[in-house]
C-alpha cells in the first residue's frame, strides 16, 4: 500500500489568524459515538474524504445534504489556520442496484445500456451536472476528484493485500472479503452478526460463508462483455464499490487520515465495509480518527417526486425561480446530525431570510467600500466568538446562521463593524457575500441564475434548430418584462 509519500498538497487559508471562538474544534465520531476533540494526526493539517455520488441520474436536494455539510466543515477548518486536503470521489463503475446483497446491475452501466450511451459518456454527463450542482450551492471545488474507473490497479493491488492477508475468498461471481476474518467487523456500527446470518437472504447464503461478506471483485459471466470491465489477477471484472473508497482515499490522504464524511445510510454496509478492508490491508486501527454522518433530508416522498416526474433536484429550484443560495441558508438551518423536512413553504421562508442577510451584508459592504479590516475589536469580538464557537461545537450551523441573522438586522452596530462580522462569517456560511448584488435590485441574467439558465435553454433550443422552443423561452422571458438581445457575444437579457 501507498504511504504518505503519495499525498496531495495541503491548502491554507493563511488570510487570517484563527478567529475567536476556533481555537479547539470538537466533531461527533460515528464510531466512538461520542462529540470528540479534533487531533489532527500531523499538526496543522487535516484530511477529509466525502463519498462522492454515484454518476448514473441527477443528485436529489437530499444527496446535496451529504455534500454541502463537509462544505461547512471545510470552511471552519480553512477558516481555524489548518491545512485541509479534501478528496471526494465519483463512483462511475461498482454501485450496483441491490449494493446492501452484492446483487443486480451496475447503475452506470444499467443507465448507459438503457439510453444506448457508453458508460463513460453516461458518467461525464453526470459528473458535469453534479459539478455545476455544487458550484450553484456555493461548495468550493473538491482538492482532487479521483473516479472509481481510473484506479482499478489500485484497487487491484488492495484486494491482492487483503488476498496475501487470507482475508478473501473466491465463489463463482467473485472475490469476496470474509468478514469472520476480521473480528471487529461489528463493532463500527454496532451489528449483531447473528442476527444478520440468521435474516440473510436465502440467495446470498447460498453464495457467500455469511451474509455480510461482500464483493470485492465482480466477475463479469462467463461470455459476457461488460462495458465497463478489467482484466485482473481473477479474471476480467469490475470493482466492488466499497473497495473504491478504500483505494482513492488512502492514495490521496495517506493510510490514515483524520476525517471520513458521508450519510447516514452508509454506516451499516458501505462505511462498515470500507473500515473492515482498509484496517485488515493496513493492519491499522484506527484508520481514519474521525467518521462524520449527516441525517437524511425528508424530501416528503412520492409527492415531489411525482409531481414533478423526477427526484427534485437543484436545477428544479433554478426553474422556480429559487436562488440555490436560498437551499444553501434552508439547509444550515439544520443540524447536519438532525433530520431535516423539505417543503417548498420551509424554503420560501429561508429564502426571505437569505435575502434579508444578503441585503443588510450588501448595504453595510457598500457603506465601507468592502473594507473588511474596519471592525473595532470591542464590538465584534463577542458576536465573532459566538460564531465561531458554534461551528466548533460539533458544526453548529443553526446556531451560527442565527449570529450572521442577528448581526444583519443590529440597528446599532455600524457599517464597518457588520461587514467585517458577516464578511468573516461568511467564510463558513458561502454565500459569497463579497460579490453579492443587492436582492432586491431589478434581476438581470448575471444576477438571477433562473434568467441564466433559460437563456441556455433558448441557445441550446436553437443550436438544436428547434426555434419554435427557442421563441416560446424569448416570449416567457417578455412576458416577464425582460427582453433577450442576441449580441455577438451571445444573447443578453435586459429589463424593458
Ligand atoms: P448515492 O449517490 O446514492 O451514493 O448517494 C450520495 C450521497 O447522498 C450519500 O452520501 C448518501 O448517504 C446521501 N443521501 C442519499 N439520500 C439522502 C437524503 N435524503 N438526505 C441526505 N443525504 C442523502
Ligand atoms: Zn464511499
């Protein structure tokens, strides 16, 4: 295995000193299940792994949970002096369709085979989609963003470890990791193992020693070509997914790291999985210090996604006409360990609360010319500290997001004090208050992503010589008072 040698950079947010309020950060670990100190392994750095999505549909606002809580946690480690290395992955080959049982198809490859797309042009598509996701949620880009499908040898050479470790065995369709051979197997999520062989399923028994072993290797049938498929020490295949994980992360953050973040659902198998893997290669315990999990989004089932003939997704929000940055204030209003209930209501009123801080944020900015620096220390010391030390406190964003709302609305603080508070503050929150326009203010195509998005509608209704679906987009857009001119720059909404 790769040691530390082969880590990425670290990056530093050496803008500032840490703020008030950072100076210890405590984070609740899933397998001590206990709210513990943060001590990074090497002093002054910290590295983080999120489970990436799986390429094959659009992400869903509660897939965006998962990816926008170690946003957060990234920018208060950023903003607490630490060096971060944060890797998220894209699954693109693995995840199949029954991944609790090893059973059914490769969801890349099922979609891909479904839409008569190859599987690479399936996963671009995607990964594209859920980039842009990302960046209209305010995330900061990931440090590096390794695919599953470009680090088969590495997941390879782990699975010839475990196999020299005699912790695998072969049946028909596959190399499978033996969880009796690893006698912590239970304890990160606190199975009972008995109770798993005794409600296995009967397919599974039949293939495996215990219900709980899982693919590390898959087997692609005997004449059968895959789309997506690899020769290996076994025979051609594909990787399982946990083994993914596994392999991408101890390249980029070394075999062991400080921080693994993902949803909840992934504990009992996926995370489980990883950890039993990762620890019999290693022979190391623990391999990762820290394991963050959020709650799920309630998305109110069937009744959005019905009506709306798919998951609901940010590109949805943009379609309503809702700022993503909006979702982006709903979801802080949550504790990432707390269940969270969508509702477009809920979200109509977070959005009136975004747009009240952005608004205050913009004024006080404007008033001191953006100069952060004007802050007198006897006034936002106290608020700062608040801030700060929610987020230290197991990434108290509600608590947070409610110290950035009170300073927004104080009548008494002045104009260089607010600034530098929520400009500060903003380091955590993202909503890009620097470069933020007045909410207020007529939209124009720069400033409402709704406008933008429909003039990349019409352009690509037109590319595509569909003009009756270009004008329709050009008459919605008049009817709303906004005319499109086609410049050579390309077209430009303007207020008539
Ligand atoms: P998947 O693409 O299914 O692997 O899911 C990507 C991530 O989204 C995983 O970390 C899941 O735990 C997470 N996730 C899925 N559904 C939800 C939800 N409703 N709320 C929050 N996180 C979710
Ligand atoms: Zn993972």
């Amino acid at each position: 295995m790769r040691g530390r040698a082969g880590r990425i950079g670290f990056n530093r947010d050496v803008s500032d000193a840490p703020p008030p309020g950072l100076e210890s950060i405590r984070l609740h670990d899933t397998r001590r299940r206990a709210v513990v100190p943060l001590e990074p392994l090497e002093p002054g750095k910290v590295g983080v792994y999120t489970c990436g999505p799986t390429v094959y549909a659009p992400q869903h606002l509660g897939n965006m949970r998962s990816q926008l809580f170690p946003d957060v946690l990234r920018r208060m480690l950023l903003a607490s002096g630490l060096d971060v290395a944060y890797v998220t992955n894209i699954t693109d080959v693995g995840h199949l369709t029954d991944d609790d049982h090893d059973a059914g198809d490769d969801k890349v490859e099922a979609a891909a085979r479904r839409e008569g797309r190859s599987a690479e042009e399936i996963a671009a598509h995607w990964t594209a989609q859920w980039a842009e996701d990302r960046r209209l949620l305010g995330c900061l880009d990931p440090d590096v963003l390794p695919t599953a499908a470009a680090h088969v040898p590495e997941q390879i050479a782990m699975v010839r470890t475990l196999e020299a470790g005699g912790h695998t065995y072969r049946i028909d369709d596959g190399v499978y990791f033996d969880v009796a051979s690893f006698p912590r197997y239970a304890e990160f999520a606190g199975l009972d193992l008995d109770e798993l062989e005794a409600t296995g399923r009967v397919e599974n028994v039949a293939h495996k020693r215990h219900p709980a072993d899982f693919a590390l290797w898959k087997l692609s049938p005997p004449g059968v070509r895959r789309l997506q498929e690899w020769d290996s020490p076994w025979g051609p295949g594909f990787p399982g997914w946990h083994i993914e994980c596994s392999a991408m992360s101890i390249k980029y953050l070394g075999e062991r790291f400080d921080i693994h973040t993902g949803g909840v659902d992934h504990i009992r198998v996926h995370h489980t999985n990883e950890v039993a893997q990762s620890e019999s290669a290693l022979g190391i315990h623990p391999w990762v210090s820290i394991w963050m999990h959020n709650e799920f989004l309630d998305l109110g089932g069937e009744k959005l996604s019905k009506s709306l003939g798919h998951t609901l997704g940010v590109g949805d929000l943009v379609a309503r006409g809702i700022d993503p940055l909006a979702f982006r204030y709903f979801f802080l209003q949550a504790h990432y360990r707390q269940q969270q209930s969508f509702s477009f209501e809920l979200l109509e009123a977070a959005a009136t609360g975004y747009r009240r801080l952005v608004k205050h944020a913009v004024a006080a900015r404007d008033a001191v010319g953006g100069d952060v620096t004007g802050g007198d220390p006897a006034v936002v010391d106290e608020p700062r500290r608040a801030f700060w030390s929610a987020l230290a406190d197991d990434l108290n964003a509600p608590q947070a997001l409610a110290v950035a709302s009170t300073v927004a609305r104080r009548d008494d603080l002045a104009a260089a004090d607010r600034w530098a508070l929520l400009a500060d503050f903003d380091r955590a929150l993202g909503f890009g208050l620097a470069g933020a326009a007045d909410p207020d203010a007529p939209a124009t195509a720069a400033s409402d992503p709704r406008i933008a998005s429909l003039l990349a509608e019409r352009e690509a209704a037109r590319e595509a010589r569909d003009f009756a679906a270009a004008d329709r987009i050009r008459d919605e857009l008049k009817a709303e008072g906004i005319e499109v001119v086609d410049t050579p720059a390309g077209p430009v909404a303007r207020l008539t």
